[in-house]
C-alpha cells in the first residue's frame, strides 16, 4: 500500500507523446463513496489520465494511486481493484446480456455461485432483467451501455471509471445511469 484512505490520488500526473503533453501536471484526490466527474473538451486528456489510472498507459510523470495502489509499481493490484467502462464498447455481440456477464466473471476467477449472485441485482438496477438472454447484437446503444455499466460492477470493484458512459444516449436513459 502506498497511499492512505483516499480512493484515488493524482499528483502532477503527465503524460507525453513524443514533444506533446496530453495530460500535463493534473492533480486530484477522490474520496471513497465520492462520485467525481471530470469535464473537459474534446482532446482534453480525460481518456489518457483514465488509461493511466488503469493501468493501460504509463505516466510520463507524476504519480498517482488507486485503491491505495500505485499504477507503476503495483498495477496488477489496480486492476484487481476496478471496474471499468471504455468511452467505445467492448462487448461480446454475439454472447447474450448474460453470458457477458458470466465471461467477465470468469476472466476475475469469480466463483459461478458469485456471479450468479450478483448478476440478479445488477441486470434489475440497468433494466435489461427482462433482455438478458438475448444477443447483445440485438441491443440497443442505450441497452449496450447500460450492460456495460453492470458488466463493470459485477467483480464488486473499489472503484469504477467510466469514460462517457452517456456518450450517444437519450436524456432518460442518461439519467437513469
Ligand atoms: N497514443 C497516442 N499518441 C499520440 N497522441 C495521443 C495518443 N492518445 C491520445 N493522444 C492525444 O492526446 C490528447 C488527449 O486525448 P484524449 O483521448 O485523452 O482526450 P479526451 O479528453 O478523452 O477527448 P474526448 O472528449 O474527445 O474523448 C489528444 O490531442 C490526442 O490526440
Ligand atoms: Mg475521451
């Protein structure tokens, strides 16, 4: 562990292409049981600090920890650690609602009994209880998203980063996520 009881703490984070500074210097703690939202336009560097926060980029600088956890030293502790939920989708569309849920389960070696048990909840609170033995091929963008935010959930991580999860949706489904 190297950080105390913060969720996750950012500290002259920076991430460099080449010459360029996608992320230059960003600092920011988030307390547990905090929703903390993060605006910026397009080209900002929000997708490169999340990936960074994942574990998916290494920082140029700076650091930052998540779940107590260092991204550069202990990264597979992050990982165990989060839910995520990409800006573009990654489901499996020719799995059903609820077959992707049972397959990322399986990849964090959840027991099936587990699973099983918390996918009930979590197919009820996105709304798709009734679609989940269909296709995800024949979702709609709305459905997609919303499985993706319970997909997210299902391994009952610390914390959830989700990169415009109401990118392309309609105002009650917006607010309903
Ligand atoms: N792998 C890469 N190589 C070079 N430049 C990159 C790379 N990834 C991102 N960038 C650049 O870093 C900057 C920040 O991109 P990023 O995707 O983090 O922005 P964003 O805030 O998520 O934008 P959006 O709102 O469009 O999703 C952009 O100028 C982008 O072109
Ligand atoms: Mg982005």
């Amino acid at each position: 562990m190297t950080a105390g009881r913060h969720a996750v703490e950012v500290e002259g984070l920076v991430k460099r292409f080449g010459e360029f500074a996608a992320v230059d210097g960003v600092s920011f703690t988030v307390e547990p049981g905090e929703l903390f939202g993060f605006l910026g336009p397009n080209g900002a560097g929000k997708t490169t600090t999340i990936s960074m926060l994942c574990t998916l980029l290494r920082p140029s600088g700076g650091r930052a920890s998540v779940a107590g956890h260092d991204v550069v030293a202990e990264p597979d502790a992050v990982r165990r650690s989060i839910g995520l939920v990409f800006q573009d989708t990654t489901l499996d569309d020719l799995l059903t609602g609820e077959q992707n849920l049972r397959f990322h389960g399986v990849l964090y070696g959840l027991p099936e009994a587990e699973v099983v048990n918390r996918m009930g909840p979590l197919l009820e609170m996105v709304g798709l209880s009734d679609r989940a033995d269909q296709r995800v091929q024949n979702y709609s963008g709305g459905m997609k998203r919303r499985l993706e935010i319970a997909r997210g959930l299902v391994h009952a991580p610390r914390v959830l980063f989700l990169d415009e999860p109401t990118l392309g949706l309609d105002p009650q489904t917006r607010s309903h996520i």
